[in-house]
C-alpha cells in the first residue's frame, strides 16, 4: 500500500514538473520557405505553413520590428497566412 502511494505521489510531481509548452525561438529566418509565397503569390508550401504555424506566436514581434512589418502587413502575407490557416493576430 505504502509503495503505491509512494508510487503515485512521485508520478504526481514529475506530472506538475513537465513543460506544458515549448517555448518558440522567434527568428524571422524560420520564415525563410515562405518568402516565395510572399514576393511571388505563389501557393505557399507545406513547409511554409509549419512554419507560419510554428512562428505564429512572434508575429506581434514581427510587426513591431520596421525591417519586418512591411511583410507581415502585405497583402500577400495576409494570404498566404489565410491559405495555411493561421490567423495574423492583430496587435
């Protein structure tokens, strides 16, 4: 009995010492197989929606940055994104 509860109460706190999330490193190269889509109109690949996914959670960042925001912003940008299902959050 006391062995199983040993048991338990050790699964316990490995349970609440996981990570919930992983963190995303945001890094506007990831983005890099979408610059194809973006400068072009072309339909966006695969690879490009994973990673518009992925990287979904800098976007706000992004926009922030001058260098950025001008393609974050772009019309095709918006579709690509919407192509892929990934909302552009507005921020």
């Amino acid at each position: 009995m006391k062995a199983s509860i040993f048991v338990l109460f050790i699964t316990a706190l490995l349970l609440c010492r996981a990570p919930t999330a992983l963190s995303v490193t945001c890094n506007p190269v990831e983005l890099s197989s979408c610059a194809g889509a973006i400068l072009t109109a072309a339909p966006p690949t695969a690879g490009c929606c994973a990673k518009l996914k992925e990287q979904r959670p800098c976007f706000c960042q992004y926009k922030q940055n001058p260098n950025l925001k001008g393609y974050i912003n772009s019309d095709n940008s918006k579709k690509v994104a919407k192509s892929c299902g990934v909302p552009i959050p507005t921020c």
